[in-house]
C-alpha cells in the first residue's frame, strides 16, 4: 500500500536546485555570507517583505543559510509559483 510521506505544499522533491550562499539582495548587519554550496528545496524558501518610501510592499524570496545565518535572495522568476505561495516569513 502506498505511504504518503509529505502534503504536496510540503514536498521538498517537487522543487530543489544548488544555490551558493552569498547573501545577494540584503544587507546582512553582522553577518558575513559563508558561499558555501547547498541544495534549496521547496520547504529551504522563506518570503521577506519591505516597504518602500511611496507605502508599497515588495516581496522577495531567499534561503537562510544554516551555516552563517546570511539571508541570499532568489529571483521569484526561478521559483514556481505554488513553492511562493506557501513560503512562510523570515524572521529575523
């Protein structure tokens, strides 16, 4: 019989690639990025919001390396849509 193993928003399988931790899009305050090499998945994204001078919100999508703790930014273009959509916030 078969065995569900994760909900599909919780499926890490349905999306991964190679990112290097460089902490891209951010300042990192007292953090210095580590560029070391990690396989992102699916449950890795974290979304981050700031609002700009005019009151709008802009969304970005990351990963938060375990090694350093550096925020890298990754273009929403190259993660499909249903992973954003789930992303939980970053929080510092």
């Amino acid at each position: 019989m078969a065995r569900k193993l994760a909900e599909g928003k919780d499926n890490p399988n349905l999306w991964k690639m190679e990112l290097t931790c460089s902490g891209q899009g951010w300042s990192q305050g007292n953090k210095t990025p580590c560029y070391a090499l990690w396989e992102v998945t699916a449950l890795d994204i974290k979304r981050r919001s700031h609002k700009d001078y005019g009151g709008g919100t802009e969304t970005y999508y990351g990963f938060v390396c375990p090694d350093c703790g550096c925020f890298t930014e990754i273009s929403d273009k190259i993660i499909p849509h249903d992973i954003r959509s789930h992303a939980p916030a970053y929080v510092e």
